[in-house]
C-alpha cells in the first residue's frame, strides 16, 4: 500500500497544492486531474523519490519510503510523459537497458517479444530515431510487460498512443490490478479502465 499524508509542493515560488492526502491498496488505482501546470507530474516525482516534497510524508506499507528507498525502488515502475528513450539505440537495446538500469537482465529475444506485444514487430532492430511519437512512446510502453512491479506511476501513459494502443494499454492496467497490482496515473483522455479514485489538484 502507498499512502501520502498532507503533501505540499512548489514549483519556484509559487505553491502548487497543499495538504494533499491519499492511499491507493492492492488492485486499486488513482487518477490524477488538473490543468497544464497543475502539479500532476509534480505529485508524480514526488511520489516516487525523484523530488522531495515541501512537506508531508510519504509511506510503502506503513513505513517512510525515505527509510527504504531501495526496496520502494524495486516495487515500482514509473513512467514519465516524455519517452525517455535514446535514438541512437534500437528498441531492443533501449529497452534491455532501462531494465538494466534496474537490475534486471532479458534476452534479446525476450525484448523482441514484448516490443512486438506493443505494435513494433519488425522494429525492433531500427534505430529508434526512425520511430515516431507514438511508436516511441509504445517502446517506453513496453516496460509494463517486462518490468516486476507492484507500483505503477504513469504519467499521460495514452500519449500520442492510436485508438488499438490506448485499449491495449488499458488491458495492461485492468490486468495487473487484476493481479493486486496498484496504479496512479495521469491523463488528459478518457481512461479504459473501470472507475478508480480521482485528485484533482
């Protein structure tokens, strides 16, 4: 279980939100809501570690993740809106290497197969350059087939994702909730998921 308690954060000078509470359980998820500039992504790197908040506290399983931030690490996957990944490198390679970065090794084969699960069959070998948004965005993507995660923090996970993509991707999350896996996410489209909780900053 994640939960926050009376979280605040700003950006320069300005305050973006204030005593900003919640929790999300197994099989559960939270969307969060606002306009541009709200604080949505904001609230996202701060739930994850990647920024401190101005105050409040933030647990995994009733403990502060600040007192843990390895394990906290390993049971989440976050995915930021941009596609974070590198043009000169293939697909397979730009994915093996973010799980690298985790401390998890797949095959080349293994890579392939999840990147063609996402719509990329025979682009796995490209150099990511030659991809466009919306394939970048499903190589990003591909790390829900292949990353253990308890945890996942998306932001605008349908970004420049087609009709058959923003489905597929809904069915990722339907299925690890399914499984007592847990989500929060951002997104300014429709979400394909039965109803979960909402912030609205």
């Amino acid at each position: 279980m994640l939960s926050a308690n009376h979280l605040a954060c700003s950006r320069g000078e300005r305050l973006l939100f204030s005593n900003l509470s919640l929790s999300v359980g197994a099989g559960t998820w939270l969307q969060v809501t606002g306009a541009n500039g709200a604080g949505k992504t904001t609230l996202l790197r701060t739930l994850v570690g990647l920024s401190a908040p101005d105050r409040g506290d933030i647990f995994w399983n009733g403990a502060p993740t600040r007192g843990q931030a390895d394990d906290y690490r390993r049971a989440l996957l976050y995915l930021g809106h941009q596609a974070a990944v590198k043009d000169e490198l293939t697909p397979v390679e730009n994915l093996r290497l973010a799980l690298a970065l985790d401390g998890i090794a797949i095959a080349p084969a293994q890579a392939e197969a999840a990147l063609q699960r996402m719509g990329l069959r025979g682009r796995g070998s490209l150099p990511t350059r030659f991809l466009s948004a919306g394939q970048k965005r499903r190589v990003l993507l591909a790390r829900l087939l292949v990353r253990p995660a308890a945890l996942w923090v998306l932001d605008e996970p349908f970004a420049a994702l087609d009709t058959g993509a923003v489905d597929l991707v809904g069915e990722l999350i339907g299925v690890h909730l399914a499984q007592g896996g847990m989500a929060i996410l951002t997104s300014h489209q429709p979400v394909p998921l039965p109803a979960g909780g909402v912030i609205a900053l």
